[in-house]
C-alpha cells in the first residue's frame, strides 16, 4: 500500500432556512483551508432537493475551488451519472480536467435522494439501472470510442468525445457503494476504483467492507480487469476532534442535532439511518457505535486503524463534511486531523515508519545519548577556552 490518503467528502449539509450564499462560500473556504493544510481530496456531491445539500452542480463548484487552490485533487462526490446524458457527463469532466491540470477526479452514483430523481420522472430502481447503462458509456467515451446508443432517457448516434483527457490515460474513477453490491460489481467491472460512502453510518456499512472489495475483485477478474488496486478505494466517515473529548462534546451541540434530524426526518435514505433523541444520545451513537470519533485525535487515529484492520486496507479516509460545529471549531478539527492524525497512516514506505514513528524514534535516539552529547558540548566549550586562554598568554 502507498501513503495513506486523507481528505473530506462535502455533500454538503447545511441547515435549511440560512443564507445558501454564505453557506456556499463557507464551503469553498474549508477547501481553500484543507489545501493549505496538504490534504489530499475533496468530493463535492450532487443533489437539487430536500434543502439540506444544496450543491446542483459539483462541476461548477469545482471549477471555482480550482481557482482558490494549488494541489489538492477536486473530485464529483459524486455526479448523478442516472440524471445525466453520459456523453455531457464524460464531456464536462474531460474540460474540468483540462482547466484543473489534472486535478479533477470522477465519482458516479445513481443519485441518493428520491425527491431529486422524482422530479425527472425516476424512481430509484431506474435510476440504479442506469447508473450501470451509462457507466458503461462514459467509459467508452473516455476510452475514445464512438458510441452509438438507445437508453431509457437519451439517444447517443456516433457521439464522441473531441478532446481527450489532460491526465494520461485519464483521471481517476470511482463508483459510489453504501450497503449493496452494486457499486462494487460496477467498480470491478470497469476496473475503476470504489468510494464506500457509507462505511461508517451503520453497521451494516461498517460489516460489509471486506465483502465489499471481495466483490470488486471476483467482478474484475470475471470481466478479465487487472487485479484491482486497494490505492483505489475510498472509504468516508465521521469525526469531529478537539483538544479534549469535553471540548468536542460542547462543539457538535452547535449543529449535530440538525445533522441528525435530516436523516431522520427529511431526507429518503433509509441506507444512512441514524439514531438518537438528544444530542447525549447522537454523540454516543456516533462513538459508541463505532461508526465514527468524536473526541480527541486519540480517538481519531483509533478510528482510522479500526477501519484499515475491517477493510483490509485502503488508499483514503475522507472525512463527511457535517457542520456539526461552527465554522471556527470546525477549521479546528481538520487542523488537528492534519497535525495529530494523518502523520501517523503516511510515510510508512520508507523503513517501515509512519512520519509521526520517524520523529518520536529520533527523539528517543537523541534522548539515549543526552548526557554522553552534553559532556561532549561542555568538553567543547573548556577545550575553545583554554585554546583563548592560551592564545591571550602566548601574546602577552
């Protein structure tokens, strides 16, 4: 396995009735801040109901966090591929890869909330079903093929694409799971990687890991795909961390509640069902259930080590973006996250040592030999001023 990867998967989860406009820009500033602090990817998810998730257009956003940050990889988390002409799908991502230089990644779903895929005339059975149909499209397209195609909402005659894709042979991409196999049959047929959003908000999510990549593989070798890369798969979960397990209690007061209740009382998703009554009760449901860390970075890299020892291994952590505190607090956390967690999953290819293993162990080595290196200091100083010494005599 390479360096373990951290980043964030923002839907995001704003409560309804405040300023969107703020609310959108607070979001473009918490990519700005995770680029500063060398995180590695940022998904931006698509949705157009429920007034929570108030991103329709990931690509448009993307575009304009490109121009507010220098390295961090900008992904779809993910692109409604089921709402969408494929051929647009596979158009708008070459361009955005284009004006990104290479930083622009590709996440597909069949979309997660039935009040968008409604408005369309979808329900979610069909939209499963075309998630699959224009998966196979995209990759065609982006593979340079000329398609020509009858779907249930869109006809393709002779479609290509005329640009290729700036990063060679193309960016990356991932298939969205939660619980089923779905998204793990499709990543394993088309040799792409998987993005298991729902790896921690239930147990079954949690259970299904392992069985999960089981299933890309025995899909990848069935369809003569090369042997999938773990570097590929993704895994998204929950935290909130402060200076002390106190500390973070008192934060999430701030917005978990709203957090919670849109799953419990808004959104249709009954893959992401949450429990709790007051925010006592949510904040054990996260941490007592195992599906997330609200705490310390102690908490946090427990949690990290939990889900690699589950999964067998994957390539990164991206954490839900959740506002379950406020904007401060929240700057906090991920400051914390990168400073006192990802040092400890990263560096490990070079001696076996994770960044954070490397400093400790020279700080032990220096420790060990202290007072041999002092005496030799002090030996320094008498021997450079006697050498004066003498030298003043020697003139006198």
């Amino acid at each position: 396995m390479s360096r373990l990867r951290f980043g964030t998967f923002l839907a995001p989860f704003h409560r309804a009735g405040e300023n969107p406009t703020l609310a959108l820009q607070r979001d473009l500033s918490l990519v700005e801040h995770l680029d500063d602090l060398g995180f590695d990817e940022a998904w931006i998810g698509e949705h157009h109901s429920a007034g929570s998730e108030i991103i329709a257009s990931p690509e448009i956003f993307i575009a304009a966090a490109a121009e507010r940050t220098r390295r961090i990889k900008l992904g779809t988390g993910v692109t409604s591929a089921s709402y969408h002409n494929p051929l647009w799908v596979a158009d708008r991502m070459v361009l955005l890869d284009h004006l990104t230089r290479g930083r622009t990644m590709l996440g597909v779903g069949p979309g997660s909330l039935p009040s968008d895929s409604s408005m369309i005339g979808l329900n979610p059975t069909d939209t499963r079903e075309l998630l699959d149909v224009n998966l196979d499209i995209i990759m065609r397209l982006l593979a340079g093929e000329v398609v020509t195609e009858q779907t249930k909402t869109h006809t393709l005659v002779e479609a290509q694409l005329q640009l290729r894709p700036y990063t060679e042979p193309c960016f990356d991409i991932a298939v969205a799971a939660v619980a089923s196999p779905t998204g793990p049959r499709m990543a394993g047929r088309h040799g792409v990687g998987l993005l298991n959003i729902g790896a921690t908000l239930s147990q079954d999510g949690f259970d299904a890991l392992a069985h999960h990549w089981d299933v890309v593989r025995e899909r990848a070798e069935h369809y003569g795909q090369p042997e999938p890369d773990r570097d590929k798969w993704r895994l998204v979960g929950l935290m909130h961390i402060a200076e002390t397990k106190e500390q973070a209690y008192r934060d999430v007061e701030y917005g978990i509640e709203s957090w919670f209740r849109y799953f419990q009382k808004t959104a249709a998703f009954p893959q992401m069902a949450v429990e709790g009554g007051d925010v006592k009760e949510m904040i054990d449901f996260i941490n007592e259930a195992g599906i997330g860390a609200i705490g310390t970075p102690d908490d946090a890299r427990a949690q990290v080590q939990r889900l690699a020892d589950q999964s067998g291994g994957f390539g990164a952590m991206l954490l839900l973006g959740h506002e379950w505190a406020n904007p401060e607090a929240t700057r906090r956390s991920w400051e914390l996250i990168a400073q006192n967690v990802v040092p400890h999953f990263q560096g490990t290819t070079w001696g076996g040592r994770s960044h954070a293993e490397s400093t400790q162990a020279a700080k032990e080595r220096a420790g060990l030999r202290r007072d041999e290196f002092a005496a030799t200091q002090l030996s320094a100083v008498e021997h450079m001023t006697k050498k004066y010494a003498d030298e003043v005599a020697s003139k006198g």
